[in-house]
C-alpha cells in the first residue's frame, strides 16, 4: 500500500518507494527538491521511521539511514512509503 | 631555508566538529572572511609543521556536493578547481553512514584525501563501534579516529596528511556504480576529456548524469553536441531503473556508503537512553518543548539585559570620565564640540552596545548552537515560520533582532538560498530590538501604560507578518522546505564557541564602528552650523502636518539612525523635561514610537544589509521602511484622533 509520508502514526516504519517533486499543488521545486531529498538519504528502497510529528501541521521528525532529520510537513507529504510491520 | 606551503582542505557535514579540529590546529593564527562574492564565511588558518607552512582552510559543513546550498556550490568549486594539496574529510562516527556519501563524493574529485573520524567517544555512548582499519582497507585513504574537543588524534591527523601529501598519491575512485551506470559515466568521462574542461573528467561526468544544472551550463557553453550525446545517455539510464537518473545516482551512492558502513561498525544498543536522548524528547515534545523553550529564550534575554544595563552604564561613565581631559586639550570651543561629541561619542555609542549586549549575545547563541538546541527551536517553530514563506530555521534571526538587528541580519546566512536569505534578512529589520524596546517602554509603556507597550509590539508583528507575506509573494523563486538534521546533544567545546563569538564580534565592530562614528560627526556638524531648526522645518510638512507630532521631533528622528534610543533622550533634551506627559498627548507618544519603531532600525543595521545583499537592495529596503513608517504613523494618528479613546 503506497502512503504518504504523512499517514504514519509516530514510531510507524516504512520503505520509501518515490518522491514526487510536483504533485500538482504547486509550491515544488523540482530537481531541487528531489536532488535535496535524496541528498540526505531519502533514496527509494530506504527505511524510514516516524519519531514524532511537531504540532499544529508542524514538520515531523524521522529516523533514517541512522541519522535524525527534520521535514517540513510539505516535503513529507510528497514522501511516498510503503508500510512494514 | 624557506618554508615549502601547502593547502589543506576540511570538509564534512555540519556539527561533526569540524571548526573544534580547525581550532586544534590553527589555535591563534585564523582569519575570517568571506569567500570571493559570496556571503559564505571562509575560514583559513596557517600553522607550521615538518619544515611546512600549510594553509588550513575549513569548508562550510555541508551534506553533498550538488547545486542545493551556496554553501555547496562554494565548496565543491573550491576542490574541484582550486585544488588544494590534500582535503581531511570530517567523519561523525555516530552518523557514519550519511557521513560516508559526502565521503564518497569528495573521493570523486580526485584530491587526495584523509579521514578524520571525529567523535569516537560519542559513538561508543550509542553503542557504536567502528574498526577503522578496516574503514581505512576499503576507502583506501588514511582514517584517523579522533576526538577533537579532547585533542585526541588531531596530531597524527596531521602526521598522516603531510605523509599522503608527500607520497603524491591520488586515491582510486571507490564509489563503484551498477555496470549499467559505470559504462556510461565511462563514456561522458572520454568524452570530457577531449574538451578542455575545469572539472575533474570523472566526477563533472558523474554530475552530469546527476543532472546537475552548473556543470550542464558550463558544457553546453564549450559544445552543445557533447552535452545532448550525454543526456542521451542519462536517458538510457532512465530507461532501464524506472527513476530518474539523479536519483539512481544518489541511491546507488548511498547504497555504497551503507555497505561499507554495514561492514565495518558494529551496533550494541544502549539499555538505558543516554541523557541526549532523555534531553532530545523533552525539547522537542509536542507540549513541553514550547513552555522549555520559551523559558530558555526569556532567561536568556533576561540575563543578557541585566548583564547589558548593568555594564553600558559603567562603561559609559568611565568613558565619559574623559570627557574633562578632552576639555583641557581642545578647550570649549567648537573643535571640542566635534571632536568630542561627534567622534568620541560616536565610539563611546559604539563600545557600549558592542561589549556589553552583542558580545554576551553571541556568546550564548553559538552555545546553544552547538550544543544542538538551535536546529529542535527551528523544528518547534517551523509551522509558524512557514506563514511568511520561511521555515523553521529563520525563527533563529528572528529571534536575534529582539536584541539587535545587526546580528541578526548577519544571521540570515544560515538560511539556505539567496532568496530566503533576502526575505529573512527584510523581515529581521521589522523586530524592535533593544533599543527600540527602549523607546516603547519607556514613552508608551511608562507614561500611558503596559497594555499600550504590548499592543504596540502585537502591531509590529501584524506587520512583520503582513510585509513578510507580501514580499514572499513578491520575491521570485519558490519556498524552500525545510530539512535538517538534529545532531545529538552535546556538550560544546567553550574554546571554539568563544572564538566564533570573537569574530562576530570583530565582524560587528569592521560594519557598524565606521558608519556610527561618521554618522555622529555629520549629525554634531549640523548641530554646530546650527541647521538643526531649519531641517525640523524643512521635514514639518511630514511631523507636524502628516504625523501630528511637534517639529522637533524630525530632529529626534534623525539622530535615531545612530542608535534608536537617542530618539527617546534627545527628545527629553530638546524639549527640555523627561516627564513626556507635559510635552506630548497620549496619541502622539504612540505616533512617535510607532514610527521609531518602524523605520529603518540604524545605521549599524543598513551597513548590514549592505555587506549581505548589496548596496541597492539595502537602499531599497531602508528607503521602503522609511516610508511605511511615516505612512502606519499618519494612518495611526488619524485613527486614534477619530476613536477619541484619549
């Protein structure tokens, strides 16, 4: 099942099966984006954790390649993952 | 015999201890500046070691080496065509694995290199071990583990640099793609090879696939034809993964820098959390983390001002104290008058608010940036931020230009493009700094009470909201979101903190000292030809007519650019009481400390804005707030005369 980023609850896994850089809504920045993302470790087939999101829509924090990032709530959205128990 | 000189490059992610390992070698011998058009710090050093004087040059923390950051744009083409002797990559061993991507990409570039693998001592606390030499077998390059705020490793750090550099060794390319991308990069690297090119072959080839637009720009320049044989290439790459071929590029890097470090650490997870955890969870905690931070801030705005007040007033009647002296020498005449009250004054105006405020200021913030706190108050405040356009990490300038709007401008640089530099840099002049609070305070708040101070300052953020909004939509370019890393809590090294501060605030004294001095002795000049009643004439179409205050006040207003609380004590000389309620009605008091709130915060300030954005953008901004201020005055005092409230 493909889910945004988004949809886990915190301490929720998931592997990542693709950034989209424009979904449509506006607001992407393209190659930039993507580049960013990948850039630090958000590479299709990685692992990545929910910690824990920040309130009021805020950015959340994940577990990833064994470093701790913090995404803006937009960028994660894009984030699509696919579930692991 | 003279010294042979060699340059060494530091390079690494951010908060690896980069500028502690800086420090450990170059100890007194730094200079700071900026790199060449960029406002990008460049830090070199100098040391003498083996019969060598080398030139230490330490490269902004960064992630990789794409197009993404100026930062990184400044670094990769620093390496790739300034070519320094050798580069010592940086290592977190905690985070080795995202550490070994940026590692993999500086091999690409062919500069010989050794690893420093920095902070052992934290990795072991998270149950990390790492056997180096077998790290050191596969890369192929020296690793040194090190603890650098220990000073443990940092010599043989060195040792081992002068040995690669001596030896001249060039180090393989280690970062082995799939044989489906190895074939092509390959090809490009042949076919770059026969033009002439500043890149290394190798790694512009590698960029090219990565689509990276400098380097494709750069080619296209020298022959368009090589360039479309080449993403023809790339598409084949894309042809066959199903993504991108940047992504297939990074993926497969990645891929890399996880089986090496797979391979060569082992993970014992801790029992207990350590405390940087326990800290971590509190700090970012949905409800706690903003009473802690809000605690934080306030004790630390609270500690600074008592500190401030306590020593600029000492300062200032010791400094005062000369004033006699300079009587006896120049006598009472008008030479005393300039040379005292325009230059001396303008220093003493200088020394006070340096030393006292923005000395403990710095301090303070680069102690909480390096212990790691700053980057979970950017993921507090991201959401907020992002409501003008800007995320998280802005909140930090933001919240410097509550005491002064010089280091907070400055500041902006640790937003990641010139855009959200820009925009971050305009809305830090709009935050009443000390000596703006100063004013409020002591007119509004002191004479017509508390409430009216706070509604002034809900006001000023209404329209640092408004304008920010506006000028986000204004600006071209897109928002950047934010993505950061949350280094582990650590204690900071004291000795790097306090030299970081140093320089700020050497940099503070080059950019504002000049501009107050000079500017005290043109407004003292006009004092002494007596021009001061005709400009109060001249500007009373704006005060009396538009704003309704007394002439006088467009005097107060122009001695304001020096320092904004001058406004508050010239008034109370030129007209002669400090009890304002004489002199002033209510509304005019909230008139006159909206404007002075409001129009371009000091000459300090402008300087500021012209070192990071250029003259004309800083005399846009400067002319624009001046202007609102005047027009939010005349509105205001227009509403508050038609709501009789007083």
């Amino acid at each position: 099942m493909k889910l945004p980023l988004t949809a886990l609850k915190d301490g929720e896994s998931g592997i990542i099966t693709s950034v989209e850089a424009n979904p449509g809504r506006g607001g992407g920045r393209g190659w930039g984006f993507q580049k960013r993302l990948m850039d630090m470790g958000l590479t299709p087939g990685t692992k990545i954790t929910v910690a824990k999101s920040a309130p009021f829509r805020g950015p959340i924090e994940v577990h990833v390649r064994g470093s701790r990032l913090a995404l803006g709530r937009g960028m994660a959205e894009r984030i699509f993952v696919e579930m692991t128990k | 015999m003279t010294e042979k000189k060699l340059t060494i490059a530091l390079a690494g992610n951010a908060n690896v201890g980069k500028s502690v390992i800086f420090n450990q070698l170059t100890g007194l011998h730094q200079h700071i500046g900026n790199w060449p058009g960029k406002t990008v710090e460049k830090a070199e050093g100098t040391l003498h070691f083996k019969g060598y004087t080398i030139d230490i040059i330490d490269l902004p923390g960064i992630y990789s080496l794409s197009t993404f950051s100026i930062e990184e744009l400044v670094s990769r083409e620093y390496i790739a065509v300034e070519r320094p002797d050798l580069v010592v990559n940086i290592v977190d061993a905690s985070v080795l694995e995202r550490n070994l991507f940026f590692t993999l990409q500086l091999m690409e570039l062919g500069t010989p290199m050794v690893m420093a693998l920095n902070q052992i001592d934290m990795a072991e606390k998270k149950g990390i071990r790492i056997d180096h030499e077998k790290l050191q077998k596969i890369l192929g390059i020296p690793v040194v583990p090190t603890v650098a705020i220990k000073g443990k490793g940092v010599y043989e750090l060195l040792e081992r640099s002068v040995e690669i550099i001596e030896k001249g060794r060039i180090n393989p390319p280690v970062a082995k793609y799939g044989e489906e991308v190895e074939k092509r990069i390959k090809e490009i690297t042949k076919l770059i090879e026969k033009i002439p090119f500043k890149y290394p072959a190798r790694w512009a080839a590698i960029k090219i696939l990565e689509g990276d637009e400098q380097v494709e720009k750069e080619i296209r320049e020298i022959s368009p034809e090589i360039l479309s044989t080449m993403k023809r290439l790339a598409k084949e790459i894309e042809g066959i993964h199903g993504h991108s071929c940047s992504t297939v590029i990074t993926s497969e890097r990645y891929e890399a820098a996880g089986r090496i470090a797979r391979e060569v650490q082992q993970i014992v997870p801790k029992v207990r959390p350590p405390m940087s955890e326990t800290l971590h969870t509190i700090t970012t905690h949905k409800i706690l983390g903003y009473p802690v931070m809000v605690l934080v801030i306030l004790s630390i705005f609270q500690s600074i001002f008592t500190f401030g007040d306590y020593t600029s007033e000492l300062l200032s009647n010791l400094l005062y104290g000369w004033e006699p002296l300079s009587e006896g020498l120049l006598g009472t005449g008008i030479v005393k008058d300039i040379v005292w009250g325009g230059i001396a004054e303008g220093i003493i105006a200088g020394v006070t608010i340096a030393l006292p405020y923005i000395a403990p200021f710095y301090l303070i913030l680069y102690l909480l940036e390096d212990s790691g706190y700053l980057s979970r108050i950017a993921f507090l405040m991201d959401t907020l931020m992002h409501k003008i356009g800007l995320h998280g990490k802005a909140f930090i300038p933001l919240m410097l230009g509550y005491g002064c709007n010089v280091p907070a401008c400055l500041g902006c640089r640790i937003m990641e493009t010139e855009r959200e530099r820009l925009l971050a840099g305009f809305v830090t002049t709009l935050i009443p700094c000390a000596a703006r609070t100063v004013i409020i305070l002591g007119l509004v708040g002191a004479f017509l009470g508390f409430q009216w101070a706070l509604a002034l300052y809900v006001i000023d953020l209404l329209i640092i909201f408004l304008l920010g909004r506006l000028a986000f939509k204004a600006l071209p370019g897109e928002p950047t979101a934010l993505i950061m890393e949350m280094h582990d809590y650590r204690v900071p090294h004291l000795k790097t903190v306090g030299k970081q501060a140093w320089f700020r605030l050497e940099e503070f004294i080059k950019i504002s000292f000049p501009l107050i001095i000079v500017g005290s002795l043109a407004i003292k000049l006009i004092e002494v030809v007596n021009l001061l009643d005709p400009i109060a004439n001249v500007l009373s179409p704006v005060t009396v007519s538009w704003l309704g205050l007394p002439a006088i006040t467009g005097i107060t207003l122009i001695f304001g650019v020096l320092r904004k609380e001058l406004t508050l004590i010239m008034l109370a000389t030129l007209l002669g009481t400090t009890d304002f309620a004489q002199v002033l009605t209510p509304s005019q008091m909230i008139v006159f400390a909206l404007v002075a709130m409001l129009y371009i915060p000091c000459i300090a300030t402008i300087a500021a804005l012209v070192k990071e954005f250029g003259s004309k953008k800083a005399l846009f901004i400067t002319v624009f707030e001046i202007i609102f201020a005047i027009l939010v005055g005349g509105i205001a005092s227009r509403i508050l005369s038609f709501l009789r409230i007083f």
